[in-house]
C-alpha cells in the first residue's frame, strides 16, 4: 500500500470510528477528516473545493431553503390540519391515510419537517379516538423515509450518490428515473406495516390503551363531577358571577386546555398565509417541472428558487440562512472529500476486487444482494450521507469488475442507505417519534429489522426489472 492509500484508510477508519462513538458532531468529525487528508495531500485543494460546491450540495441548499419557505407559510401545517380533521372523522384509517400523503411529500420536501408538523397531531387525533399513539407515530416516521426513495430529490443521500457517480464518470439519473424503484418499496413496505408490522407492539399498544381508558373514564368522571358542581353554582349565582378562585376561561372551569386537544396544538402551529404559501409553492413546482423537462439541472434550479423566494420577499435573508441546515451540507461536503480520497488513491477499486472475488460465483444478482445487505448494516450505524459516500465508488467498480452497467448498484445503494429502520436513531425521525411516542429501543427492532428485509426482498425483486444488468 502507497503513503496516500494508507492515509486514506486511516482517516476513513478514524471517521467511522468517532461516528459510531457518537461523542462529537457528525459535521465536525468529517470536517476534521477532509482537513487532515488536505494537510496530508492526499486530496489537492481543487477536489475540496469541488466537495463544497458539488451539485449535490447546491441542490440540497437551495430545497432547504425552499422547503423551509413553505413551512414558514403555514401551508404545510394547513395541509396536515385539513388532513388529520378527516382522520378524526373517519377514525384509525382516517390516520393511515394520513400517514401515507405524509410518505408521499416525502419524495419531495425534507421529511423532518413534515414528521415535526404531522407527528403531535396524529398522536393527539389517536388519543382523542382512544387508541395507543405507538400504532402510528413508528410507521409515520417510516412511510416518511419510505417516501424519499420516490424522487431525485426525495433525500439528501439520492443527491449525493447521483453527485458521487457523475464525478465517476457515470450518467446523472433524472428526477423520477428511480420513482418505480422506490414506489414498489414503499408500497410493499407500506402495506406490511398496515397488516403486520403496527400489531408487533400488541402487548405494549394494549397496556397503553387499557391504562388510556382508565383515564379517560377518570376525565369523564371529574368532568360529570365539576359539571354537578357548577349547576348548583349557577344556582345559587343566577347572574353568572365567578365563585371566588374560580375560572371563567373554559366551560369546565377549568383554566387550561386540555392535554392532547388538537386544537391547542393548531394554535401553536405556524399561522396559513396565502400569498407567501402560493409563491412558494409555485415556485418548488417550477423548480420540479424544470428539473424533470430538463430545462436545467436540478442544483441550478433549486438554487434559482431559492433566490427568487428572497426577491419576490417571501422570506428574508436571514430567514433563507436559518433554512440551509449547514450541519447537512457540511457533513456531506467533508464526507464527500473522504470519498474522493478513497476513489482517488484506488481503496475503492482495491476493496472491490476484493469483494468481488468472495461474491464472483453469486453473479450480478449476488453481488446486488450483498451490497444491499452491507449498505443497510452500515447505515444502522452512520449517517446516511457518510455511508452513501463510502460505498458508491466501491459500488461503480464492483460494478465494472463484473462488466455490468453500474445504474442498478448505484439504485441499490440509494434505497438501501436511506433504509434505516431497526434502530431508534438511524434516521432523525425516528429520534423524533421515539421520544413522543415513548417507544424503547426494542420496539423499533421488533418492527424495523422485519421491515428492513421486506424492503430489501422488495428492492431485489424491482431493481433488476427496471435497471436490468
């Protein structure tokens, strides 16, 4: 091995290693690796400075700061309102549908602000119907993740994977070219978390709701009581005086909303406002129609909406820069340099060949299955964007040491680095919905690990058919 692969590897193996320590920032580690390889020369300071300005980068700035334009709007608050006040009418179904136009703005905003926005209501709206949140908030964060796979831009790992294959001299993939792929994965994951995977927790969803009925036939019992209590108040008052320490805020007398009352939490949501919800929303669908048509490339307008946004004084220029979420871009662009180091000093290639002669008698077919396989074990432990780095150049020449086109590897990596589902902290909604809905760790492995080999067997049945070898 040379002075550079040495480096290299060292530095990958640093990297990993304080990620899955998980002590320090997951940004600042992958800055620390690219500035080390940089000192080192393993990398020249023109491949850093195409990290940072990658398209993958670029696009993902300016979703964000259009995505967070639409948040600010109240649109989406209003949409995911509009939504749950049907699901309140219809019942648990109604929750599910719910769920699944949740997985479905998936494929094109970020999905932590829709799971921030949808996650309280629904569990308010289960509470309010009696039923356990823990059957909803795990598939809601699910089908969410679920519904990146269905665009180009659908995460951030789709972008950064297609950025990393055209600096390997691979064709860039077209907005909905992977929609097939990952509608056939969602769909089937999606219906096993409707018949199997929400009655996984049967135990756990029971218990709640035995002890949520107790408590509410307790509420129901209080409220008769003070209702009894305030008729013969009113009695003895006929003229609606308060009685002294009494409160005239609610009809109970009560002088708080009530814990779980929907309306309290659409109160706290963002206010709709109807101008800034169409511009925005006008303009993510332009930058959609132009990206799909081919007009431009995807970072460039993505990165032209989000100026017009500040133009047209949708949102201001502070507002634009508290949307970037620069610990994503700069955690891509520092993983993206330690991916070139590896492409370049020729790990990537050294690593395949090695892989290749353990899987060769599998085939292609093979080969897609244990990449699979290694792409979804390492992103129950890193970060989506540091495992869709590591393994896409390890994919394109695994893919050319078979002499097979490398677009099904590549689709392959995509699903599987996006599949986190086993653990409570693979992906940043499920941090999210574990703490709401009070899950421990074993819930998410009971209903993950089932649901990360449904979509694997799915992803292995879709990709050879419409990226065939």
């Amino acid at each position: 091995m040379t002075f550079d692969q040495i480096a290299a590897l060292a530095v990958l193996v640093g990297v990993v290693g304080v990620l899955i320590h998980g002590k320090v920032r997951a940004d600042v580690v992958a800055l620390t690796g690219a500035a080390v390889l940089l000192l080192l020369g393993v990398v020249r300071p023109v491949e850093v400075q195409g990290a940072f300005a990658s398209p993958a980068v670029i696009a993902l700035a300016g979703l964000f700061v259009i995505a967070y334009a639409i948040e600010l709007s109240g649109l989406l608050g209003w949409l995911i309102r509009q939504a749950t006040q049907l699901a309140a009418r219809i019942g648990a179904r109604g929750i599910w549908i719910v769920i699944g136009l949740c997985g479905s703005v998936g494929g094109f905003l970020n999905n932590t602000p829709v799971v921030v926005l949808a996650a309280p209501v629904i569990r308010d709206v289960a509470q309010s119907l009696r039923l356990s949140p823990k059957r909803f908030l795990m598939p809601l964060s699910h089908v969410t993740v679920m519904g990146g796979l269905l665009t180009l831009i659908g995460t951030s790992t789709n972008l950064l994977v297609n950025d990393m294959a055209r600096n390997a001299g691979q064709p860039v993939f077209g907005l909905f070219e992977i929609t097939p792929v990952g509608f056939f994965i969602a769909v089937v994951g999606g219906l096993w978390l409707y018949f199997v995977g929400a009655r996984q927790l049967g135990r756990s969803v029971a218990r709640d709701e035995a002890e949520a009925a107790r408590l509410a036939e307790m509420e129901d019992a209080r409220r008769r009581t003070e209702a009894e209590a305030i008729s013969r108040r009113k009695r003895l008052l006929p003229f609606g005086l308060p009685h002294i320490g009494g409160s005239r805020n609610q009809a109970d007398g009560s002088g708080d909303a009530h814990l779980g009352d929907v309306e309290l939490y659409g109160a706290a949501d963002r206010p709709f406002r109807l101008r800034p919800a169409l511009i925005s929303l006008g303009i993510f669908v332009l930058v959609i129609i132009s990206a799909a048509l081919g007009w431009a490339p995807i970072a460039a307008s993505a990165f032209a909406g989000a100026v017009a946004l500040i133009l047209l004084r949708v949102i201001t220029p502070e507002e634009a820069y508290a949307g970037l979420r620069p610990e994503i871009l700069l955690l891509i662009a520092g993983m993206v340099v330690v991916g070139t180091a590896i492409e370049v000093t020729g790990l990537a290639s050294a690593g395949a060949e090695r892989l290749i002669g353990v899987i060769r008698p599998m085939g292609s077919l093979g080969a897609l299955i244990v990449l699979y396989g290694v792409t979804l074990f390492a992103t129950e432990l890193l970060s989506n964007a540091t495992v869709a780095v590591l393994i896409t150049p390890i994919a394109v020449a695994l893919a050319e040491s078979l002499g097979v086109d490398p677009r099904p590897f590549l689709v392959c990596v995509m699903m599987a680095a996006s599949a986190a589902f086993a653990t409570p902290f693979g992906y940043q909604t499920n941090v999210l919905v574990f703490n709401m809905g009070g899950y421990s760790y074993m819930d998410f492995v009971r209903v993950g690990l089932p649901l990360n080999l449904v979509t694997w067997v799915a992803a292995m049945l879709a990709i050879p058919i419409f990226f065939p070898f």
